[in-house]
C-alpha cells in the first residue's frame, strides 16, 4: 500500500509538472509576454553605467532568491495556503467616475490608490498614472496567477478620463499589465518607462511617438510639472530567457510648490537617502509594502524598512501600496499595513491608509488613518 500510495505521489508530480510546462509554452506564445529592445537599444543601454552583460544592475549587490530554489518556492506558492492570506470578503470601495476626477484646482495635489500599487496623481493639473494594472486576473495563465481581491474595482480603464501620462516601475505582470494599456493607449498622451520597457508597448499598438524610455535621473519637463526617473532595487522580466532584460525605476513628480515620490518596486537601500537628498522633501510618498519573504528579502522590503524609507527620502506622509489586492508572497494579506503603521506609530512618522478608490488631497483636511483592514 506504501508503494501504492508512493506512485499516485509520481503520477500526480509529473502532471503537475507536464500542466505547468503546458502552461509555459502557451505564455510564451501570448501577446502579453510583450516586446524586446532592439540590438540597437541593447548597446545604447551600456551607456547607462547599470547594464552588463545583456542583464540592468542594481546600485549595490542584490540577489533576487535569497533562500530557497525558485522551483521550490513557486511549489510552495501554489500548494502551500497561508493563514488569512486573502480578505474574508471584498475591499471596501470608494466608486470613482471621470467627472469628479475632472474637478481639480491648479494647486491641488489629489492621490487615488487603487489597490496593490495602481495609483493616480492629480498634480499641476493633470492626471498622471502610476503602474495601472487595472485587472482582475494578471498575466497570460489567470488560473496559476493570484487573482484580485475584489471582482469591480474604483474604476475602469475605459472610465478613466484623458491621462497625461503613465509612469511604469518595471514590467512584472502585477504592475504592467497588458489588458490595461490596450485600454488606455487611445487616452494617454506620454508613455515614460524604464529603459527596455517601451518594447512591450509598441508590440501591444501603442504610438511610439507617445513612448519614452527614460533612464534613472533623467528627466521630463512638462508644463508646470517636471517627471524624473530615480533608482530602485529589483528585477524585471516577463517570461523565461529575459531577466532582467528591461530596467526598473522609481519616480520623482515635481512643481514650483509640491512634490510626490514613488518608490516602484524593490527592497531597501542606500538609494532613498539619496533621493530624498536631491529630490526631497516630498509633500507624500507611496511607498512598496508588501509581499515581503525571507526568501526574496533584497528585491522587496519589510514594513519596518518601508517606515524607514519615508524617513529617508523626507516623506511628510507615507501611504503604503504594494499591498490590497493580490496575494504573492507567504504572510496574510494585511500584515504589511499592520506592522508599518505600528512601527510609523512608534517613530512618530506620519501615514495615510485611504481606502480603494479614496482620494487623498495633500495638506487639506485629516488624512484618512481608519483601520479598515482590521
């Protein structure tokens, strides 16, 4: 009966293995893998000083697995549930229309987290759009991938109104989504990306001439708001053979009075000292918090470590994203926000923890702290 019991173990391995082989393949084949940087592009990335070799560099040495195979960890991933990793029920929602983002003054800095790290910025009168994964399901096999929380978001792609520009961090399904920018291409008049990342948009029919690579610390004048490119410390790819391929930033949005900081994705570093040495203070940052492990600590930060973070790019207030709408990573779904406003608490570091879709309007009124999570 042991041996029994111990092929059925085989048999059911190998399909699982053949299943997830299966699936591979056909991602490789979806249009969502994206695009690839030219043998042109390649060359003119080593002038960037963190491209080698074919693969984007961090700042300082940064391993993306730090215990564990990644065949052992994507195991446990799909078979191994942790306690409370998703919400009993839906999140609750403040539902947005086109109109009351249209309301705004020249002056007014107005946030909108949309869940995980999709958020808009209504700054110097325009309306700029941070990673808008804006979908359900992600990635080219829904059935393996975390699926959203909630079924009906804030709101939609085809809701929004006209963006003057979409910032994205890196090109990970979870941030740059292909479902989502087929969607908004028609109403975004700038593109900015890291370099390597425009690739994918021009595969998916977005107008080069609204496509812009930017590398860290480069930067965008737009009237009334300048747009910089700034570091961060992770990773990138969308499918086998090319990690790595495209580089990954945070942002930088600045006018004459106000200024909003994006951290992207990434564990901690030396380089948001520096940001906020030469871009700070900021008026709020968004700052990753979430999807945290021991067997990725150097790509993604601790709770702990993003209060830190506000403290070293001069945050006067911090809203936590990364967090709210996906499960990936192995603690439950709203650990991250409980450790990092007990430990904001504990430092005396200001925070706002909105719900989906409440906007947050910089310096008027209270900000929203209810622990709705709870």
């Amino acid at each position: 009966m042991r041996n029994f019991w111990k092929i059925v173990g085989y048999l059911v391995a190998g399909i699982v293995a053949m299943l997830i082989v299966a699936g591979v393949a056909f991602a490789q084949l979806s249009p969502e893998l994206g695009g690839k940087p030219t043998k042109a592009q390649r060359a003119a990335y080593a002038e960037s000083g963190h491209y080698q070799d074919g693969e984007f560099r961090n700042l300082v040495p940064t391993e993306v697995m730090t215990g564990g195979s990644t065949v052992k960890v994507f195991w446990q991933f799909l078979f191994s549930k942790t306690p409370s990793s998703e919400p009993p029920g839906p999140l609750p929602t403040h539902m947005l229309d086109s109109l009351s983002i249209t309301r705004k003054t020249p002056d007014m800095v107005r946030v909108t987290w949309f869940g995980h790290s999709a958020s808009l910025v209504e700054i110097a009168s325009k309306n700029i759009l941070f990673d808008p994964m804006l979908s359900v399901k992600m990635g080219p096999l829904p059935l393996v991938t975390p699926k959203r929380y909630n079924d009906t978001l804030a709101i939609t792609a085809e809701e929004l109104p006209p963006i003057e520009a979409v910032l994205i961090s890196h090109d990970h399904y979870d941030h740059l989504d292909y479902k989502t920018i087929v969607k908004l291409k028609d109403k975004v008049a700038h593109f900015y990306v890291p370099l390597g990342v425009g690739a994918h948009l021009l595969a998916w029919g977005v107008d080069p001439a609204r496509v812009q690579e930017l590398d860290w610390h480069d930067s965008i004048q737009l009237p009334g708001l300048t747009i910089v490119s700034t570091p961060a410390r992770h990773f990138s790819g969308r499918g086998l053979g090319n990690r790595n391929s495209t580089s990954w930033s945070s942002w930088v949005l600045k006018t004459p009075t106000h200024r909003v900081f994006y951290s992207g994705d990434g564990g901690y570093g030396p380089h948001f000292q520096r940001i906020g040495q030469q871009y700070g203070p900021f008026d709020l940052a968004l700052l990753e918090c979430g999807q945290y492990d021991k067997n990725w600590a150097e790509i993604h930060m601790l709770p702990e470590q993003t209060v830190q973070a506000a403290l070293d790019v001069q945050a006067r207030v911090f809203l936590p994203v990364h967090w709210g709408a996906f499960t990936e990573a192995h603690h439950p779904w709203n650990e991250s926000v409980k450790r990092a406003t007990a430990e904001a608490a504990r430092r005396h570091v200001p925070f706002t923890t909105p719900e989906l879709g409440q906007s947050v309007v910089v310096g008027v009124g209270m900000l929203p702290q209810r622990r709705w999570w709870e």
